[in-house]
C-alpha cells in the first residue's frame, strides 16, 4: 500500500520534470511542479494514504501524507521521509539537479502527530 502510493507520486514527478524548465529560477520550477501535481491531492485509489496537500516553500516541495493509525509505527521523520524520497529518485533524481529540495510531512488517522522529515537535497544512498 504505502509503496504504491510513493510510485504513483514517483510517476507523476517523472513528467513534470520532463518538461523543460521556462522558469529561471528553482522556487519557480517547484511552483510549477505544485500547480502540476494538485490532481494527486486525495485518497489514493487503492490505498489507504492521502495526500493532504502539494505545496511550495521557496526551492522545497512539500508533500503532506496521511495515512491510517499506526502506519508510522517504529518510523523516524527521517526514515519516513527517505522512503518518499527513493520512490521519487527511481523516475525523478533529477528534480534535485535542478536545486529542489523535497521535505515529506507526515500524519496518521486523519491528521494527527504531525512528524516533519528533513529538506532533502538529494537521493538517499
């Protein structure tokens, strides 16, 4: 379930970064790339997570999951958020060339315990 909904945004990110940057700056490219990834804001079919929301904080994109009670169990910010960020390096390690940075937010049971990963500027090793 969870590996699902990673190589579902995994795709997603795959043809945003595809397309060519028009936007000088990084902040403008993650900007574009939140615009371009709304759709994916929601239940996932198939899936017990949602993603809560899509947003840009200067060269960070910001993905809020959601998932159900305990599925962070024995998970720091920081594993939860290099799970997200390798499923996104397997079609997207591209996104980093180009100085973004991805930080994941993660809640559980419909928006509880708040964990905020670190800003990732790169593929985990």
């Amino acid at each position: 379930m969870f590996k699902k909904a990673v190589l579902v945004a995994a795709m997603c990110v795959e043809l945003v970064v595809a397309a060519p940057v028009i936007a000088s700056q990084t902040s403008d490219f993650v900007t574009e790339m939140v615009g371009a990834l709304q759709f994916m804001v929601g239940k996932q079919e198939g899936s017990d997570f949602t993603i809560v929301s899509i947003k840009a904080e200067d060269e960070v994109l910001v993905l809020r999951v959601d998932g159900p009670k305990g599925w962070r169990r024995d998970k720091s910010a920081e594993e939860l958020s290099e799970l997200f960020v390798s499923g996104f390096c397997e079609k997207g390690s591209e996104l980093f060339d180009k100085g973004v940075k991805i930080r994941v937010e993660t809640t559980e049971d419909t928006g509880s315990g708040l964990m905020v990963g670190p800003n990732s500027d790169h593929c985990p090793a």
